[in-house]
C-alpha cells in the first residue's frame, strides 16, 4: 500500500487524485492525447499499474475524470462572464469570446482535446452531462429574451464557437479574426454588422 502522506486516508486520496489529474494533463499538453494511457501515467508518477487500478479502472474513465473536474471551472468562467452584459446581443458576444477564450489560450487544453475523444458510452454520457453545465447560461439568456427554442439556438451557437477554435489553431497567426468572425456571424449572421446610430446631418 502507498504511503499515506495526509492525516487521513480520504485526504491521501484525494491528494493522489489530484496528482494523477494533474500529470495526466500535462501528458496530453505535452505529447497529445494518443500518448495518454494508464501505463503512460503509472510511469510518469512513479505508481504500479494496480495502485492506479485504485482511482481509475479504464482509459476512459481517466478521461472523463479530467474533463470532469475541469468541466465545472470552465462553466463558472462562463458564467461570470455572461452575468455582465445587459442585452442579448452582448450576453452571445460573451459567450463566444470566453468559449474561445478558454478553448485556444492552452488553460484547459486537455480537457477540450478530451472532450471530442472516442470513448465508450458511459464516459461519453458522464462528460455530456458535464459539458451540458457550458450552455446553461446561454440557454438562460436566450430564454429570458423570447428566443425560441433556446436550447437548440444554444447548440447552434456552440457549433460556432467550436468551428471557430478548430480554425483558430489552425491559422495561430488569425486567431483574433477568427474570433471576430465567429461573433459577427452568430451575432449578425452573414449581413454587416449595425454601424450604429448616424449623425443626422451626415
């Protein structure tokens, strides 16, 4: 049995956990996500494989345990940042931009490269129920002005927000149009964006 370090076994495990998250995303960061696997991990933090056995009984469970604890901070950015802007316009507006905020600045790299990993059902469902927590504020948003089917428009949105962080890696050197692309065509779909009020005289 590993040593425990922590006053209590729970504390130990739980230390240990975040440990073997931590090293597990630093594995994908670092050599992608076909280099994560249990052996990979067991090596990289000095444990048997059946000590890992402890805290993770398949690949895919690992990988739903990343992008499940970090699923929940990422929606809380998210959040916050839809909790600002008064109308609905601006509330899209920042929600795309924190999306592709967090999805191309290398914060959660794992996880968003996690999330589209082929997994088996049970783990595909446990990080949809996760992945779900991302619209919610969206899906308010859209509700409370009138928009109809506010969870499907959601969805919609989303698709541009993941279109635009797949061509935002690809073209590093456009990824601020990119972003300003994805906003003026959810926001203004492919018509020209408001110019605002003219001056009467002009």
């Amino acid at each position: 049995m590993p040593r425990i370090s922590e006053p209590t076994v729970a504390e130990h495990r739980a230390r240990q956990l975040r440990t073997l998250l931590d090293a597990a995303r630093a594995l994908v960061a670092e050599e992608g996500i076909e280099a994560l696997s249990l052996a990979a991990l067991a090596r990289r933090v000095g444990l048997s494989r059946p000590s890992l056995y402890e805290y993770f009984r398949s690949k895919d469970d690992l990988v739903a345990a990343i992008v499940e604890e970090e699923l929940p901070r990422w929606a809380a950015h998210v959040e916050r940042a839809l909790a600002g802007p008064p109308d609905l316009v601006a509330k899209v507006d920042a929600y795309i931009r924190a999306q592709l905020e967090v999805m191309t600045d290398g914060r959660h790299a794992a996880a968003v490269q996690l999330v589209e990993h082929a997994l088996a059902e049970p783990a595909r469902e446990r990080i949809r129920d996760g992945h779900a927590q991302l619209l919610r504020p969206l899906v308010a948003a859209l509700a409370d002005s009138g928009v109809p089917e506010p969870e499907l428009r959601a969805e919609l949105i989303q698709g541009i927000v993941e279109a635009a962080a797949d061509a935002a890696q690809r073209r590093a050197d456009r990824a601020a149009a990119v972003v300003e692309a994805a906003v003026a065509q959810a926001v203004h779909g492919l018509a020209a964006p408001d110019p605002g009020p003219r001056d009467q005289d002009s």
